[in-house]
C-alpha cells in the first residue's frame, strides 16, 4: 500500500521526491547483449547493492536513440552512435541504491531517460527491509 501511495505523491508531484534512494537509468548495449554478458552485469550490480526496478529487453527505434542521445546531437560521432545502439537488442533498466547517480549524469537526466524508455507503470516501487534499520 505504502508503494502505491508513494508512486501517486511521485506522480503528483514529481520535483518533490528525492527519497534516500536515486533511480538511475542503465543499457547494456548490444555488444554486451550479443556476447551474453547480461546476467554477469546485472549479477555484478546486485552485489554492489543496486536494485533493479525495471527491466525489458528491447530493439530501440532510431527515434528513441536520437531523444535519448539529444544532447550529443552536434557531436561528430552522434549518429554512429545512434546506429550502433539500434543494431541488436538492448538491456533498459533502472535501478536505485543509497544516493547515488550512477549511468545517467544527472537526476534531471535520469528522469528523462526513464521517461523515455519506461512507462510509469513498468517500474517497480521497492524499499529495502533493512532500511529502517540502517542510520547515518
């Protein structure tokens, strides 16, 4: 009960909820998808303490990859990039950990890229047991 009453504040009111944990969009590229790194990546950021919130395998439309990479636009290297990122599939996740802002290079950023590769109601409201056990 208490994810959806937060999922409805976050919706309402979006600036207002910073919460002790962050999400933060992450890709694995296709490179990482075709060499069957997925499960060792995601295996790798659970053990660090990352909580995956949303996941979907997924070939990106180039329409998706140039919104994602707008700020990278005017760089020599933009569409290349938008074409390699649309030649195989591709891991979208967010995760959320203990203040931390880890694959997307801010919070405006991450709430952007999410946006984008998820539908609100495609991502998991979760809360660590332990949490109200641990002070800083």
């Amino acid at each position: 009960m208490i994810c959806l009453v937060l999922t409805i504040f976050a919706h309402i009111f979006p600036s207002a909820w910073t919460g002790i944990n962050e999400r933060t969009f992450l890709a694995i590229k296709p490179d990482g998808y075709q060499r069957r790194l997925v499960g060792e990546i995601i295996r790798r950021f659970e053990k660090k303490g990352f909580c995956l919130v949303a996941l979907k395998i997924m070939q990106a439309s180039e329409k998706l990859l140039r919104q994602h990479y707008i700020a990278l636009q005017d760089k020599p290297f933009y569409d290349r990039l938008v074409k390699y990122m649309g030649s195989g599939p591709v891991v979208a996740m967010v995760s959320i950990t203990r203040n931390v802002i880890h694959g997307s290079d801010s919070r405006e950023s991450a709430q952007r890229e999410i946006a984008l590769w998820f539908q609100p109601d495609e991502l998991v409201c979760w809360q660590d047991s332990a949490e109200r056990w641990i002070y800083e």
